[in-house]
C-alpha cells in the first residue's frame, strides 16, 4: 500500500462543492491561501471517506497529514503547502487541526446521539472554516459567532443533502437519533428509494432548524470589513435560504435538492445585491459592527 494520503484523492475539486471556494468575489491575494487549506482538508476528506481503507490505515494517514502540517515531515505536498500559507500570513494550524479531529471523527463514528452531539462535529468540522478564511482576511474573531451559525447551517444542509448516500455508502447517520425516534422514523428508513411519512416529518424538522441557524447568522456578511468577502458570505448564505427551501419541498431520498450551474450563478446574483443592500442598511442605521447575532 502507498504511504502517500494524496494516492486516495477522490478527484473531487473546489468546483463540485455545494457552496463557492474562493470565488472570484475573493482578492487574487487571498484566494492562494485558502485554496492551500481547502486542499488539505480535500485529501483528509477522501481519506475519511475512502471505500476500501480500514480504519486503522485512515486514522495513520491523517495522522501523517498532521505531521507534515506542524513540520514534523515533508512526505505530503498539501501539507507542505499549508503549512507554508501559515507561516508566511502567521497563522495559526489550529483550525485545519480541528478539521483533522473531525475526519478522525468520521472515521470513528457513525451515529449522532441528538442535535448538541451534532454540532459538536460542526464545532470541528464546518465551523473552522470559516475561521479560517476570516483569519486570512484578517477579520475580527469577535464575529465568530456568526460565522459559527452559518457554517454549521450549511454543514446539516450538505447531511441532509446526502442523508441517503451517506447511509448506503458509509453506513454514516449524521441525523441525530433522537430526532428519527421523535418522527417514529428508523435509521433503515434513509436506504429507501423514498422517504416514509415518518422520516420527511424528522427531515423536515432538521431543516427548520438549519433555517434557524441560517436566521442566527443573517447579520454575518455586514459585520465583514472586507467587501469583498463580506459579498462571499451573502453569495454563500443567499444560496443556503434556496437549499433549505427546496428541502422543505422536496424527499432527498427521491428528488434533487442540489442547486445547478444556473441557478446558483442567479441566485448568487442576488445575494450581492442583499449583502450591499444589508451594508448600507447597517451603516446608516449606526448599528455597531459585532459579531453577536
């Protein structure tokens, strides 16, 4: 077996994401850098989710993407990479650790007991993200917050999204347990070609409680200095809004609930229009520019 973690990629890029990676909204100078950290976690990623490795070799894997992201080796090239972003823009490795803990997470565990068990995995896997890329941009992490609720908003959308790939491919439940016994839905039920009444009831409520979050975070892209990345972040919620109305319409078991070319490129549109429309509202209402939703 090769010891290289990049032998597993997927083939999966930044362009088959559900929501943009460093679009052209971000400055040429920061997209570098966050590309070098969306390798990373791109490789850990498909190691985590990788059909034929046991559990043992993924788990020494990521340990060795670890290992060259704190300079203890050079074997990894996206390692390399990041850990040279970090060092030139002083940051610190913290965040793509906590992505690390997450895949490791995944590796381990495939039930969540109810919400709070849930997003405690968005607290490492999703919410470090957007950390991250504020950091880069050099934003206050006073508005965490924020950012905290919406990237763990479109963590939950991505699981529900996937609900059914994930039970058949990985035999992985990210809909938490108590939420399928409250609709007197079974885990079984996310393999069927369609979902039973019980189980759209548990859905549905999960995603009114990824509105939610999306509702927590609403103040998010105002309180971003940056232009730039403040309109990124409204491109990205705006986008959320849609997938959690097409999920409140629509069986992820049976239907598409992922937004096409176009219709992301549209509605993208109008999420800059909102975000300018919330950065001017916000600066001549004289509403400080905080983090607390």
């Amino acid at each position: 077996m090769t010891n290289d973690p990049a032998a597993f990629r997927s083939g999966k890029g930044h362009r088959d994401e559900n929501f943009p990676v460093a679009s052209r909204l971000i400055h040429p100078r920061h997209r570098g850098a966050i590309f070098a950290f969306y390798e990373f976690v791109r490789v850990a990623d498909d190691i985590a989710d990788h059909a034929s490795l046991a559990e043992h070799d993924k788990l020494r894997f990521l340990d060795r993407m670890e290992a060259g992201l704190l300079g203890e080796s050079d074997h990894l090239h996206e390692a390399v990479a990041l850990r040279t972003v970090l060092r030139e823009c002083n940051l610190s490795p913290r965040h793509a650790q906590d992505i690390l803990t997450a895949f490791r997470m995944d590796v381990t565990k495939s039930r969540y007991r109810d919400w709070d068990d849930l997003m405690d995995y968005c607290r490492y896997s999703a919410m470090p993200v957007g950390r991250y890329v504020l950091d880069v941009h050099g934003e206050d992490p006073a508005i965490w917050p924020v950012n905290d609720a919406l990237c763990a908003a479109l963590q939950v959308i991505n699981h529900l999204q996937d609900c059914k790939k994930d039970y058949h491919a990985l035999n992985r439940v990210y809909v938490p347990q108590d939420a399928l016994a409250a609709a007197a839905a079974e885990i079984e039920d996310l393999g069927r070609d369609a979902a039973t009444p019980a189980l759209r009831r548990c859905l549905t409520t999960l995603t009114e409680r990824a509105g939610k979050l999306l509702d927590d975070s609403a103040t998010f892209s105002s309180n971003i200095k940056n232009f730039r990345l403040a309109m990124e972040v409204a491109v990205i919620h705006t986008l959320a809004r849609r997938l959690v109305a097409l999920l409140l319409q629509r069986d992820p078991l049976s239907e598409r609930v992922h937004l096409g070319a176009g219709a992301a490129a549209g509605i993208g549109i109008l999420g800059i229009v909102a975000g300018t429309v919330g950065r001017f509202n916000r600066a001549f209402s004289g509403a400080p520019a905080t983090g607390n939703a």
